[in-house]
C-alpha cells in the first residue's frame, strides 16, 4: 500500500518564488560573488610581498585603474616604443641581485643592494595619479618608500643641489635600447627641495606586489607633480650633484620637455594642448589640474619663478 | 566583365576588413588601455595604407600592362575618404566630444591637424567628382588635373603622421619612402616620355 504523506515543507516555502522565477540571474550573482570572494582573496594573499604595508593619508581617494591598465599601457622605451610592448619584452630585465651605486656629493659613495635600500624606510601605500605628458592619466596604487629617507641614508654632503638618477643600461636585457630612439641610458633628475619633498617617492611595488618589470622594476622613481617622464625606472644610480643634470628627454628635444616638467594645463606642449587629458577608463577628458591636483602641497616650491620659461 | 564584378566585390569585402577588425576588437575587449587612442591610430594609418595602396595602381598598369586595374582606382580612392572620414569623425566626435571650440583652437593651433584637416578637405572634392557623370561634366583633362591633388593629399598625410609622434619615427619614414617610390616613379615615366618626345622635334 502507497502512503502519499504531504511533504513537510513545500518547495515555495524553502525559496521565494520570485527567486525561483529569476534563478538564473541568482545563480550568475553568486558566481560573480563567489568569483571575486575568490579574486579577493589572492588579492589579499599576494600583498604577502609587503606584510605591514602602511596606508598613506598622502594617497588619492580617487578609484585607482585596474591593474591591467596599469601593466599593459606603458612608456618604456627600453622595451618598445609602443605602449603595448614593454608588457611583452620586459620579462628579460632581471631584476635581482640589484646593485645601485649612490655618489656624486655624498659623505661616502657606496653600492648598495635593492633588498638593503628596501629596508631603510617601511613601505607604505601611496595612491597617485600620475599624468603622462602625451595627456593620458592613471591613478596608480604604489608601494614606495619616502625618497627623502633615501637621501637621509645616501648622506649628501651641502653641496648636493640636485640628484640625478640613472637607469640600467643593458641592450641585452633592455632590447629597446638597440635603437637609438634616445639617448641611453635613461636620465632623470631633481631639485634636491624636490626630492626631499614627503610626495616624491621610490615605488617597489605596485597593487600590493612587487613591482612588475614593464612599470620600472625594481626601483622606479615617483614625482606626481610632474609629467610621467620624471619618473627614472630600474634605476641602477643615485648621484648627487651641483650642477642641474640634464635629464634624457630635455636632452632629446628641449623645446618640447622642461626639466621642471611640472603638470601645467596653462602652458601647451608645442604640439598639443595640455589643459585636458584622458583618464584610462573614462571616456571624456577631464580638464587637467596645475601641478597634476597637488598644488596645495607644491606649489610653494616654485614660488616666484616664471613657470612658462621653467616649464 | 564576371570576373571583374568579382575582384571588384572581393575587393569592397576587403576594403572593409580594418574596420571589421576594430569592430571585433571592441566587442572581445583587445582594444588596450587606451581604445579611443587606439581607434583613432588604426583609423589614420588606414587610411594613409589605402591612399598608397590607391597611388600603387598606375605604375602596376603600367609595370604588368593589366590595364582593368583602373577600374578599381575609384573603389580604392573612395575608401580612403572613407577611412579618412571615420578618422576625422572619431577625433572630433569621441575624443573632442564635438567640442567645436576646441577643434577650432586645435586647427589653427595644432599644426599636425592643421594638415590632417585639411588633407581631409581637399579629399572632399576628389570624392565628389568620382562619379562618371561628374568626370563627363569636367571633362577628362580637368578631371585629371583636379585629381593629382592626390599626390598633395598623400605628402600631407605623411607629415601629419610625422608630425604627431613623440620621438619614434619609423613607421611616418617607411611610410614617406613608400610615397617618395610611387610619386618617383611618375616623375620618372614623366621624364622620359618628356624626352623622347624632345628627340623627335625636329631640329
């Protein structure tokens, strides 16, 4: 004999029927949740780079772009002219063991290893928008160490007025530079006031990781004040000098790249204009801010100079 | 005249495949960091391909004696306004939202799009007297002398192209020595039936 018992709990009771009817769209929601539960959590795993990573009230609070924006979207000329390259060719750079020999007016001149220099200051999170002088934009989560406790370490002497900083240069592992596209190595330099500033940093890492070699592994320079070609990457020298260096670009075309090269939407390159600029991502431009919005903190720096003729 | 339907076709379809392309990439998310930079770039080094590509059929008939090439000049010709019209309608429209200010400003301040403007201008003209009408109306050697602006066109998208990169030049280079080969090429036919025609003059 068949005892038909009604069930105890009927099927509507257990889910919504409103939820039964969009199940479809409930079950992509909770791959997607579970999908980034899952992104998070390497995200979370892989800062294991820089365990006590401080966050910096000096950061944006601007969204910053994705790391594939960050990492594929780059001036590298060491590795390509193009923006797409360096992403492709920069897996040959070996970026340890990594020597950077700091001299010039220094009490001691002295080679010191990247994991070394790492230590002499705890890294912290610094999100900076950086503004590329061909009027593109990022905001780019960096892991640097203030720049000025680098110079605190490296012990200039008073007459150090500027620091310049060179990148490696090594055809083998920097294909780009069997073209003579410019002039290598790569130079880049600073006003020592510049340098010392609590923005200006050394990146090491990027996204919490270390850094990847297309961003300038493994020390890169960071001013975000300044257009994006400041920034020295792979740097295997820090020298002090009196005189003002004569960065790469200046050298290349002077009347087109400053060696201030302050972020200014008033003074145009010669072939474009640079009051407006395209943050990766967004489909209008916006229009750019003096000294790339940090003028608050830099401004004064350049008190009473003619910034059209400085530029 | 089957078979000349069917290259001619073959040829639309092929035409067509850049943009196709820049489609394809949009909708697989292959366009870069940058797309709207990337869109614009594609479009314009297109455009100055097909405009050579256009300039290669006179010294091919001349060079292969298949002289029902010219019959697919025109097709060419157009799709180079074609591609140089999406170019030009993606910087004013996507990146200048249609800004009209701005794009004046950029014309008249902006020398590589001073030339880039009107380069596109002077395809305005070549355009609309393509049709067979249009070349009866003018007649054959009006018509052929309108369009050598062509070669004016070329030598302007060349330096267009030259004038916007930032340091890295090859690509304008090779572009400029393929249009120095072709325009060389009918200064050199040129020369020569010049001179054949002055040893025949009677002394």
């Amino acid at each position: 004999m068949l005892i038909r018992r009604p069930p105890a709990i009927q099927p509507s009771e257990i889910t919504d029927h409103d939820l039964y009817l969009n199940r479809r769209q409930f079950l992509a929601a909770a791959g997607l949740t579970l999908g980034a539960a899952l992104i998070g959590e390497s995200l979370q795993a892989a800062p294991s780079a820089f365990p006590n990573l401080r966050k910096s009230p000096l950061s944006a609070s601007e969204p910053p772009n994705s790391p594939r924006d960050i990492t594929t979207y780059n001036n590298f000329y060491e590795f390509g002219t193009d923006k797409a390259e360096p992403a492709r060719n920069a897996h040959t750079l070996v970026t340890r063991p990594w020597t950077v020999r700091i001299d010039g007016e220094v009490k001691r001149a002295q080679s010191v290893d990247v994991e070394t220099l790492m230590r002499w200051a705890p890294p912290e999170e610094r999100i900076y928008r950086l503004r590329c002088v061909e009027a593109w934009s990022m905001v780019i989560p960096w892991v640097g160490l203030p720049l000025a406790s680098i110079i605190k370490h490296a012990a200039p002497t008073s007459r150090a007025k500027y620091v310049e900083f060179t990148t490696l240069s090594d055809p083998k592992q920097m294909p780009g530079q069997r073209s003579s596209v410019l002039e290598w190595p790569y130079v880049e330099g600073l006003r020592m006031d510049e340098a010392m500033h609590p923005l200006s940093i050394m990146a090491v890492g990027l996204y919490g990781d270390i850094l990847p070699n297309q961003n300038g592994a493994p020390l890169r320079l960071v001013v975000p004040w300044k257009y994006g070609f400041k920034n020295g990457k792979s740097i295997v020298r820090i020298r002090f000098t009196e005189q003002q260096p004569v960065n790469t670009w200046n050298r290349a075309a002077p009347g087109e790249y400053g060696f201030y090269a302050n972020v200014n939407p008033a003074v145009d390159h010669p072939r474009w204009s640079q009051a407006k600029e395209r943050r990766l991502g967004e489909f209008t431009k916006r229009p750019t801010l003096p000294f790339n919005g940090y003028a608050e903190q830099v401004a004064q720096l350049y008190s009473g100079m003619d910034l059209r003729k400085f530029y | 005249m089957k078979t000349l339907f069917a290259f001619k076709a073959a040829l639309f379809a092929l035409c067509l495949a850049p943009l196709a392309r820049l489609v394809f990439f949009a909708f697989t998310d292959r366009l870069g960091a940058n797309p709207i930079e990337f869109v614009i770039r594609s479009l314009g080094t297109w455009t100055l391909t097909l405009l050579l590509i256009t300039l290669c059929i006179t010294p091919l008939r001349r060079l292969t004696g298949w002289n029902s090439l010219i019959r697919v000049r025109r097709l060419l010709g157009l799709f180079v306004f074609f591609y140089a019209g999406l170019h030009l309608l993606t910087y004013a429209g996507v990146d200048q939202s249609f800004d009209l200010s701005a794009i004046l400003a950029d014309i008249v301040k902006r020398p590589y799009i001073t030339v880039g403007v009107t380069c596109f201008v002077l395809l305005i003209p070549l355009a609309v007297t393509s049709t067979n009408a249009m070349q009866r109306r003018l007649g054959g050697r009006r018509w052929q002398q309108l369009h050598r602006l062509v070669y004016l066109i070329a030598a302007g998208g060349v330096l267009h192209y030259f004038q916007l990169v930032k340091k890295d030049v090859t690509q304008p280079v090779l572009y400029g020595l393929v249009l120095g080969v072709l325009l060389g090429m009918r200064l050199w036919w040129r020369w020569q039936s010049a001179r054949v025609l002055a040893n025949r003059q009677p002394g």
